[in-house]
C-alpha cells in the first residue's frame, strides 16, 4: 500500500470517528452548556418544571407576569449579578393574569416569585416579593454544595 494511499485511510478514518462523536481517548466530546435563560410557556400555559431541570445545574423558576413591572426589575437584578455563574440556569413561566392555569397549578398568589431549585433537581427555596432579591445568593450557596 502506498504511503499517499495509507495517509488517506488515516484521514478517512479519522474524519468517521469524529462523525460518530468518538474522541481521542475513546471518550465522546463534552456536550453544549444549556442555554441560561428559558421562556417554558406560552401565557398562563402549565409546564412541567421538573422535566426542565439540568442534573449538575441550580436553576431559578422565575415565576412572571407581563404587567407585573416588579417581575421585570427583579428578573434584570437576578441576570446581573448571576451572569458571572455558568451553572445558574433561570427557567421563565408566564403566569398571565388572574386564576390562570399555571397560577392556579403552581399555586401563585403573589408576584414576583422565583423557586429554586439545587444541582440534583431538589426544591429548596421558594422565594416571593421582596424575598426574591435574595436568589443570586441562595443560587450561589446551591452551588458549593456537593
């Protein structure tokens, strides 16, 4: 077999392990962090939380609502001072207005209102009103733990 012949194997071989996600060391290439910040639902719309969660991530449910002007100040609040932690997530569900669903499944009565929730998908905080200016600090404690 020719040198030239054998280099092109090498290189064909190579390019179909890569295709196949198989890595130098056998090993398959590490996978695109999850997008930080998620809208989940359309207005009012139920969605299930727990299936959102990212094993190895602390995630803030923020729960909203277009008219509520303290939802939008304390959202930017919390996206500034978490936007230095990578392995924060914040997961967006529109309550809308009034007993709407996802008010209603959630059991909103007051706005803001953000959960969070630890790197192994366990509740631990449910914050509401002014309680959820602490979030970005109870976020980052999530994170220390093992």
């Amino acid at each position: 077999m020719s040198g030239r012949l054998l280099a092109a194997l090498i290189v064909a071989a190579a390019a179909a392990a890569t295709a196949c996600g198989a890595t130098a060391g056998g090993a398959a290439a590490p996978a695109a962090p999850p997008p930080r910040n998620v809208q989940l639902n359309q207005t009012g719309a139920v969605v299930d939380i727990e299936a959102q969660l990212v094993p190895g991530y602390v995630t803030v449910v923020d729960f909203w609502a277009e008219y509520c002007g303290a939802c939008v100040v304390v959202a930017g609040m919390l996206a500034v001072q978490i936007a230095d932690e990578p392995r924060v997530l914040v997961r967006k569900v529109d309550v809308g207005e009034g007993p709407t669903p996802a008010a209603q499944a959630y059991k909103i009565g007051a706005l803001p209102h953000f959960r969070i929730y630890d790197k192994h998908g366990r509740l631990r905080h449910i914050l509401v009103g002014n309680d959820c200016l602490a979030a970005p600090g109870l976020a980052r404690e999530l994170l220390a733990e093992p």
